[in-house]
C-alpha cells in the first residue's frame, strides 16, 4: 500500500471517535492525528505503559518495511493501546486487524493467511475471550470452533485437514468431556442426555484426558 494513502486514510479514521460500551455507556475517545515511527528514540515503555519522552502517549505508531510499505499500526491514549490496530504482509495483504480499549483486547479480531484467506476470527471483552472464536486453514478449511463465555472455553471443535475431527468437547462443572488431541477423556452426551465416564485401557487404567 502507497504510505501516502494509507496515511490520508488513517488520518480520516483517526479524526473519528471510537465508540464502546463500557458498563452499559458509550465512552467516546479521540485519537490525534499523530504519527510516530517505531524507531523514533522518545518512544518508551515504562510498566506496560507507552511514553513519547515524559509525555504519556497518544497517536498512533507506524513501522515500514524497507519498501516503505506500512507494516504495522497501532493506535494509543494516554499510553495504552486503544481503537483499531493493524499489520500488514510484505505484499500489500493485509495481516490482521485487532481492537483495543483501555489497553485491553475488546470486540473482534481477525486474521488473514498471506493468501488473503481468513486466519482467525476472535471475540473479545475487556480482554477475555467471549464468543465464538474460529481458526482457519490456508486452504480455507475450518480448522477450529471455540466458544468462550467470560473467557471461560464451554465447548469446542476441531478437524484436520483432511476433515477428521480431532477434537469435540463440552465443559461440565470444570471437566472436558469429549474428543480432546485424538483421544477420548470423556464422553460425549448419550442420547438420553447422561455424562459418561472416560474409557479405560486393556490394564484397567483410565485413559488420560
């Protein structure tokens, strides 16, 4: 991407308010139209937190490849991560697109192969998974499914390439039941809803889970 336009374009989105319930309200943060390359010898981390000198920052920081092509953008306020972040492959594709407020990974982040098919697609909430979150093959091949609620996985699935499961589990008062890696550690629900117990080995030993 010509950096010229990519710096008119974000400058565009930058300008804009970020919008995000936070405890039911919406809170309303402008970022400045303030670029900064990542090279820049007054950007500092001190604790987590992003300086620019002894100023707490806030804008966005930029790294190019030796092109000059955009590689990655990161928004900030008041030194933590906040709005819209992005990196890009040495070929123009984008690499992934992630959401931050208040230095916390929030709402949907989303990735692409260099093949410019989807990656990954997460949820988030005040920095726990919540919701589905699925991984993709670069063939385009649904790789894994994943449902969190409070960051707490409460199912999940999984197929190789090829289209066999290697994974189908449900979680039950803290335990996996299900296909985990090939291996069965619990069963699945029966058709009449029961939980079973795991299987056991030709020693009488339970499979491990």
């Amino acid at each position: 991407m010509n950096r010229t336009v990519f710096l008119l374009l974000n400058c565009c989105l930058l300008f804009s308010c970020h919008e995000k319930r936070t405890g039911g309200n919406i809170a309303e943060i402008r970022i400045p139209a303030i670029h900064v390359n990542i090279t820049d010898t007054s950007l500092r981390i001190v604790n987590g937190v992003q300086y620019f000198g002894n100023t707490l920052f806030s804008g966005t920081i930029e790294s190019f490849f030796p092109s000059g092509d955009i590689e990655t953008s990161r928004s900030f306020y008041r030194g933590r991560q906040e709005g819209w972040s992005a990196t890009w492959y040495p070929s123009g594709v984008k690499a992934d697109l992630r959401y931050y407020h208040l230095g916390e990974k929030d709402s949907v982040h989303t990735g692409w192969w260099s093949n410019g098919r989807l990656r990954f697609r997460y949820h988030f909430s005040r920095g726990n998974y919540d919701g589905i979150s699925n991984e993709w093959y670069s063939s385009g091949k649904l790789l894994k499914e994943i449902v969190y609620v409070n960051g707490n996985d409460v199912s999940g699935k999984g197929w190789r390439e090829n289209g066999k499961p290697f994974m189908n589990f449900i979680m039950r008062d803290g335990r996996r039941y299900g296909l985990m890696n090939g291996q069965l550690c619990y069963s699945l629900k029966s058709e009449k809803g029961q939980y079973l117990p795991a299987l056991s080995d030709t020693s009488g030993r339970r499979r491990p889970g």
